[in-house]
C-alpha cells in the first residue's frame, strides 16, 4: 500500500532483504551519513562503494538492506574472510530512524545469515565513541577481543575488536 494510502494507525512495515542490483547508491549514502558525521571517509571505505559486489559479494559475501516503505534505512554488510567466518562491517541505520530497533532486527538478521551461510565465528571491529552500537553488539553476543590477537584494521578509527563465536 503506498504511504499516501496508509491508515494513520497502521505502522510502516520494515523489509529486511538481500542487496539486490540498483541497491549501491542506498548502500553508500546510508555508509557516508555516519562515517562522516563521525570520521572521515578512509580509502577502504571508497574501494568497497565504488564495487560492493566485486568487494563483497563476488567473493562470497553479503549485504542486508532495511526497508521501511520500500526507502532504504539501514544496511549492513557480511565480508567472507574463510569457509566459516564473516566480517560484519557498514552497518549503518538512517539518523532518523535510529534508536526504533531497526539495527537491531537488521543485525539479528545477518547474524542468522552468517549462521546459516556456515560461519562458526563473527568478527567486526568499531570504535570507541559508537556506545550505541557496541551496547547493541554486546547484547547480541559479541565479547571483546584483545587488540593483540587481531589483524591490524585497514581503518583509522578502529580501536574495538569484537567477535560472535557460534558454540
């Protein structure tokens, strides 16, 4: 039902799919409004918008889009980095949508995904200052990882490590 027709009690109805052809300009806007509200755009995050499936996709990855009334409000991508493990990385929810549960279900979901695609560990790295997201990791299972036992991050603003280990 388009919006304009929507009954003013029924809620939005919020999507979660798989990237689909045309998704890479929504992928990236939606990246760039809080990488840049915080950080600055680093040259990985430029390599992975220029081509997210040659980046992602090709090599076995995935990337999960929120949809509230069919408008893209949040994303979140899996990069495989072995037969059984995921980075999650670019999990990203509109700033005018967050904090209604939207990263949640979108995180919930590519959990599942990288579950169901056969990973035994999920990994992300993030930055201190994002309590938000990493409370929402937490919650979700991820526990802190000592920086000494990781691979260097190509991203300046890494200083959190975190990882999901299926038992």
């Amino acid at each position: 039902m388009p919006q304009s027709q929507r009954l003013a009690d029924t809620p939005p109805e919020l999507v979660i799919r798989a990237f689909q052809p045309g998704d890479e300009s929504a992928f990236r806007a939606l990246n760039e409004e809080w990488i840049t509200r915080y950080f600055a755009l680093e040259p990985k995050d430029e390599k992975i918008f220029a081509d997210p499936k040659a980046t992602i996709l090709d090599p076995g990855g995935q990337i999960l889009f929120a949809l509230l009334d069919g408008r893209h409000v949040g994303c979140c991508a899996l990069l495989r980095t072995s037969p059984t493990e995921f980075e999650l990385s670019k999990l990203a929810v509109s700033q005018e949508h967050q904090g209604a549960g939207i990263g949640r279900k979108l995180f919930e979901a590519v959990i599942r995904y990288g579950r169901a695609a056969g990973a035994t560990r999920l990994y992300l790295d993030t930055n201190h200052t994002l309590i938000p997201a990493i409370r929402l990791y937490e919650s979700l299972g991820f526990r802190h990882i000592d920086p000494a036992r990781i691979t260097p991050s190509p991203y300046a603003r890494t200083d959190v490590y975190m990882e999901l280990v299926f038992a």
